[in-house]
C-alpha cells in the first residue's frame, strides 16, 4: 500500500502549503486534509498546489455531525470541498447525543436520516460518503456509531456511494472486526493507521505512532487487504504531548520508516 498523510499528523507545526510541500519532499504520495486547513490556505488554491504537486487526496476531513443544528448547510459545503479537491472520500464523523438528550438510540436514528438526506447531493457531484465509527468513549460528543457493524448497517440500507473509513485506533478492540472488514469489501473506502498507548494519557489527542502501542497493525492491515482494499495507509495521529512537539520532518521520515515495519 502507498502511504497518504492526514494532516492532523502536523497540524500544530505547518499550514497546508507547509504540509503539500512537505509530502512531495519525503515522497509522501496521498494527502488527506482538515477543512479547515483548507479554509485558512483557500480553496482554489489548495486545490492549485494539490494539483500542481501530483498528490492524491485520499479524503477529506469531515463532514457529519448530524445532531448538531447546522449539520445541512455544513455538508453541503463539505460535499463541494470534496468534489473540488477531487477527493477518494468525505468522511464523516458522525456526532454524538443532540444537546441535552439521553437518547442513544435515537441520535444513531437522526444521523441515519441525515446521511440518506444528503447522499443524493454526494451521489450527484461523484463524492462517495465514508462513515467513520468512532472509539465507544466517544459516543457521547463525536460519534454515536461505534462499530464497523453498525456503519456498515447504515450502508446496507442506503446503497451507492456510501461506505466506511477503518480508522485502527477506534475498532481495533472489536471482537467482530475481522468478519466486518471482510463484510465492508468494497466499501472500505479509506484506512487510517496510528497505535494506541498504555497508557494513554489523553483519550482524544494521545495517539501513538505505529508501533509503539499494542495494535497489531500487521494483522488488522492483511484483513484490510483480504477484503479487497488497495488503497492508501492513511496516518492519522492526534499527539498533543509527542508528536506535535517534534519538527515536522521528523514525523514524516517517521511514518515512512515505520509504514515498512508495521
């Protein structure tokens, strides 16, 4: 597999620019931005310099948040975004509980709706859809799909141009992740590597480069593979207390040394 870079990796140390040019310097073929990265550069010429440097955008980061209040307005931008960059996938995380409420079952409900409400819209502009289940620790305030099987029910029942994005770091303690990464096949639309620590200190921006955690990235990656997937690795780490401190350079020789490892 090649090797994309979501550019949450180094988001605290370089802009866009900074992040593009970077990739093509370490030789980093895929780029998955932030939108709001994309925002601070501009669109137009994020999308020029992308272009210009040969980079494939394995996704874009993030549509959903189907409970909030302004969930409509904010995807349809995020679907444009999309289209624009030419991106692999929108993904979407999805929200949590709407304010106030203790309802679980009903905002996985709400976000079902709001996915089949939009999806005309990203079947239209050729931007297919990636929901992506979050860590069950997060079901609350980010996500309230938190399994590879229940996104993958949410693609069953709406059909083309939805699927997943298997982030390691939120399913790789389900005991029905192998049937479900053989289940997802072709919907597998993006895979997203980092590690989990022990300990890890902060359950949102603790993440560990690969291999310095308790994943068994090699695993997980040859159920990925025999599911049929062909595309990029994508790193994503959120290290507020490593990671984000070293320079950036650093990082990016060491998500390709350590791609080659794990």
């Amino acid at each position: 597999m090649k090797l994309s870079l979501n550019t949450a990796t180094v988001k605290k140390q370089w802009t866009l620019a900074q992040i593009i040019d970077g990739c093509v310097r370490h030789g980093i073929e895929g780029i998955s931005p932030w939108r709001d990265q994309v925002a601070a550069m501009g669109l137009k010429p994020a999308v020029s310099s992308i272009r210009e440097k040969g980079l494939t955008v394995t996704g874009l980061c993030r549509g959903g948040f189907f409970t909030a209040k302004d969930w409509r307005d904010d995807n349809r931008r995020a679907i444009e975004e999309a289209h624009a960059l030419g991106a692999q996938c929108l993904v979407l995380v999805v929200g949590g509980l709407p304010a106030g409420s203790k309802d679980l079952a009903g905002a996985r409900r709400q976000v079902r709706d709001g996915i089949a409400e939009i999806l005309p819209e990203a079947r239209k502009a050729r931007v297919p859809l990636a929901i992506e289940p979050l860590h069950p620790m997060q079901a609350a305030e980010r996500a309230c799909i938190n399994t590879l099987e229940q996104a993958l029910d949410i693609c069953d029942e709406l059909g083309e141009g939805i699927g997943v994005a298997v982030d390691v770091y939120h399913v790789w303690w389900d005991p029905k992740l192998q049937s479900q990464i053989k289940r997802g096949g072709r919907r597998i639309f993006a895979y997203h590597i980092c590690d989990w620590l022990v300990p890890t200190r902060d359950l949102l921006n603790d993440r560990g480069m690969m291999g310095d955690g308790v994943i068994n990235l090699p695993l997980i990656r040859s159920w990925i593979e025999g599911a049929g997937y062909a595309g990029f690795q994508e790193v994503e780490i959120f290290s507020e207390r490593d990671w984000w401190q070293r320079d950036p350079d650093e990082v990016l020789r060491t998500c390709k040394e350590r791609l080659a490892i794990c």
